[in-house]
C-alpha cells in the first residue's frame, strides 16, 4: 500500500454534528467506550449577514474519527440510547 493511500484510510472524518459541546462529548464518549478514537471540534458558522457582524453566528460541534473507523462510529452512534429516552427510563414513578 503506498503512502498515499494510507495517509487517505487515516484522514479524519465528521461522522456527526451536535448543538452543544455537552451532546458531542457524551457521542464521544459513546464512541470511545465502544473502542474508537474520536475527537470533538467546534466549527464557527459563518459571519451574521443580515448585521453584517464580524464574529459568528453559532458554534457546533463536530465529532471526528479515523476515515477506517467512520462506518462503525456511525453505528455506533445510532444504536446509542437516546439521552431523552435514558432520562425517562430513570424517572421515579
């Protein structure tokens, strides 16, 4: 396998986008407990044209792994327990 190739296979990929750092971290931490190595990134959205201000308009958060990893993460992702839904199992009757 050539350099090239290989550099491609490890590139980091997004598997998902969340509003909060709070919602990337546990994703993360779902990833990671399931043996995946992820990394939560915040990514600025673009400046806010209708005030034409400098600073961005809102954060998100983005969840990176391995491009080899990507496929498993995702699954991994969507059989995770909702949080809702883990909240709502825990509620005393």
């Amino acid at each position: 396998m050539s350099n090239d190739q290989s550099g491609e296979q490890n590139r980091a990929v997004v598997i998902s986008s969340h509003a909060t750092r709070i919602e990337a971290e546990v994703a993360r931490s779902a990833l990671e407990s399931c043996g995946v190595q992820a990394a939560v990134a915040a990514k600025s959205k673009t400046k806010n044209p209708l005030l034409g201000l400098a600073g961005p308009l809102m954060d998100s958060f983005e969840i990176r792994v391995a491009a080899d990893d990507a496929d498993r993460a995702r699954e991994i992702l969507e059989n995770a327990p909702d949080e809702a839904d883990s909240a709502a199992d825990h509620e005393p009757e």
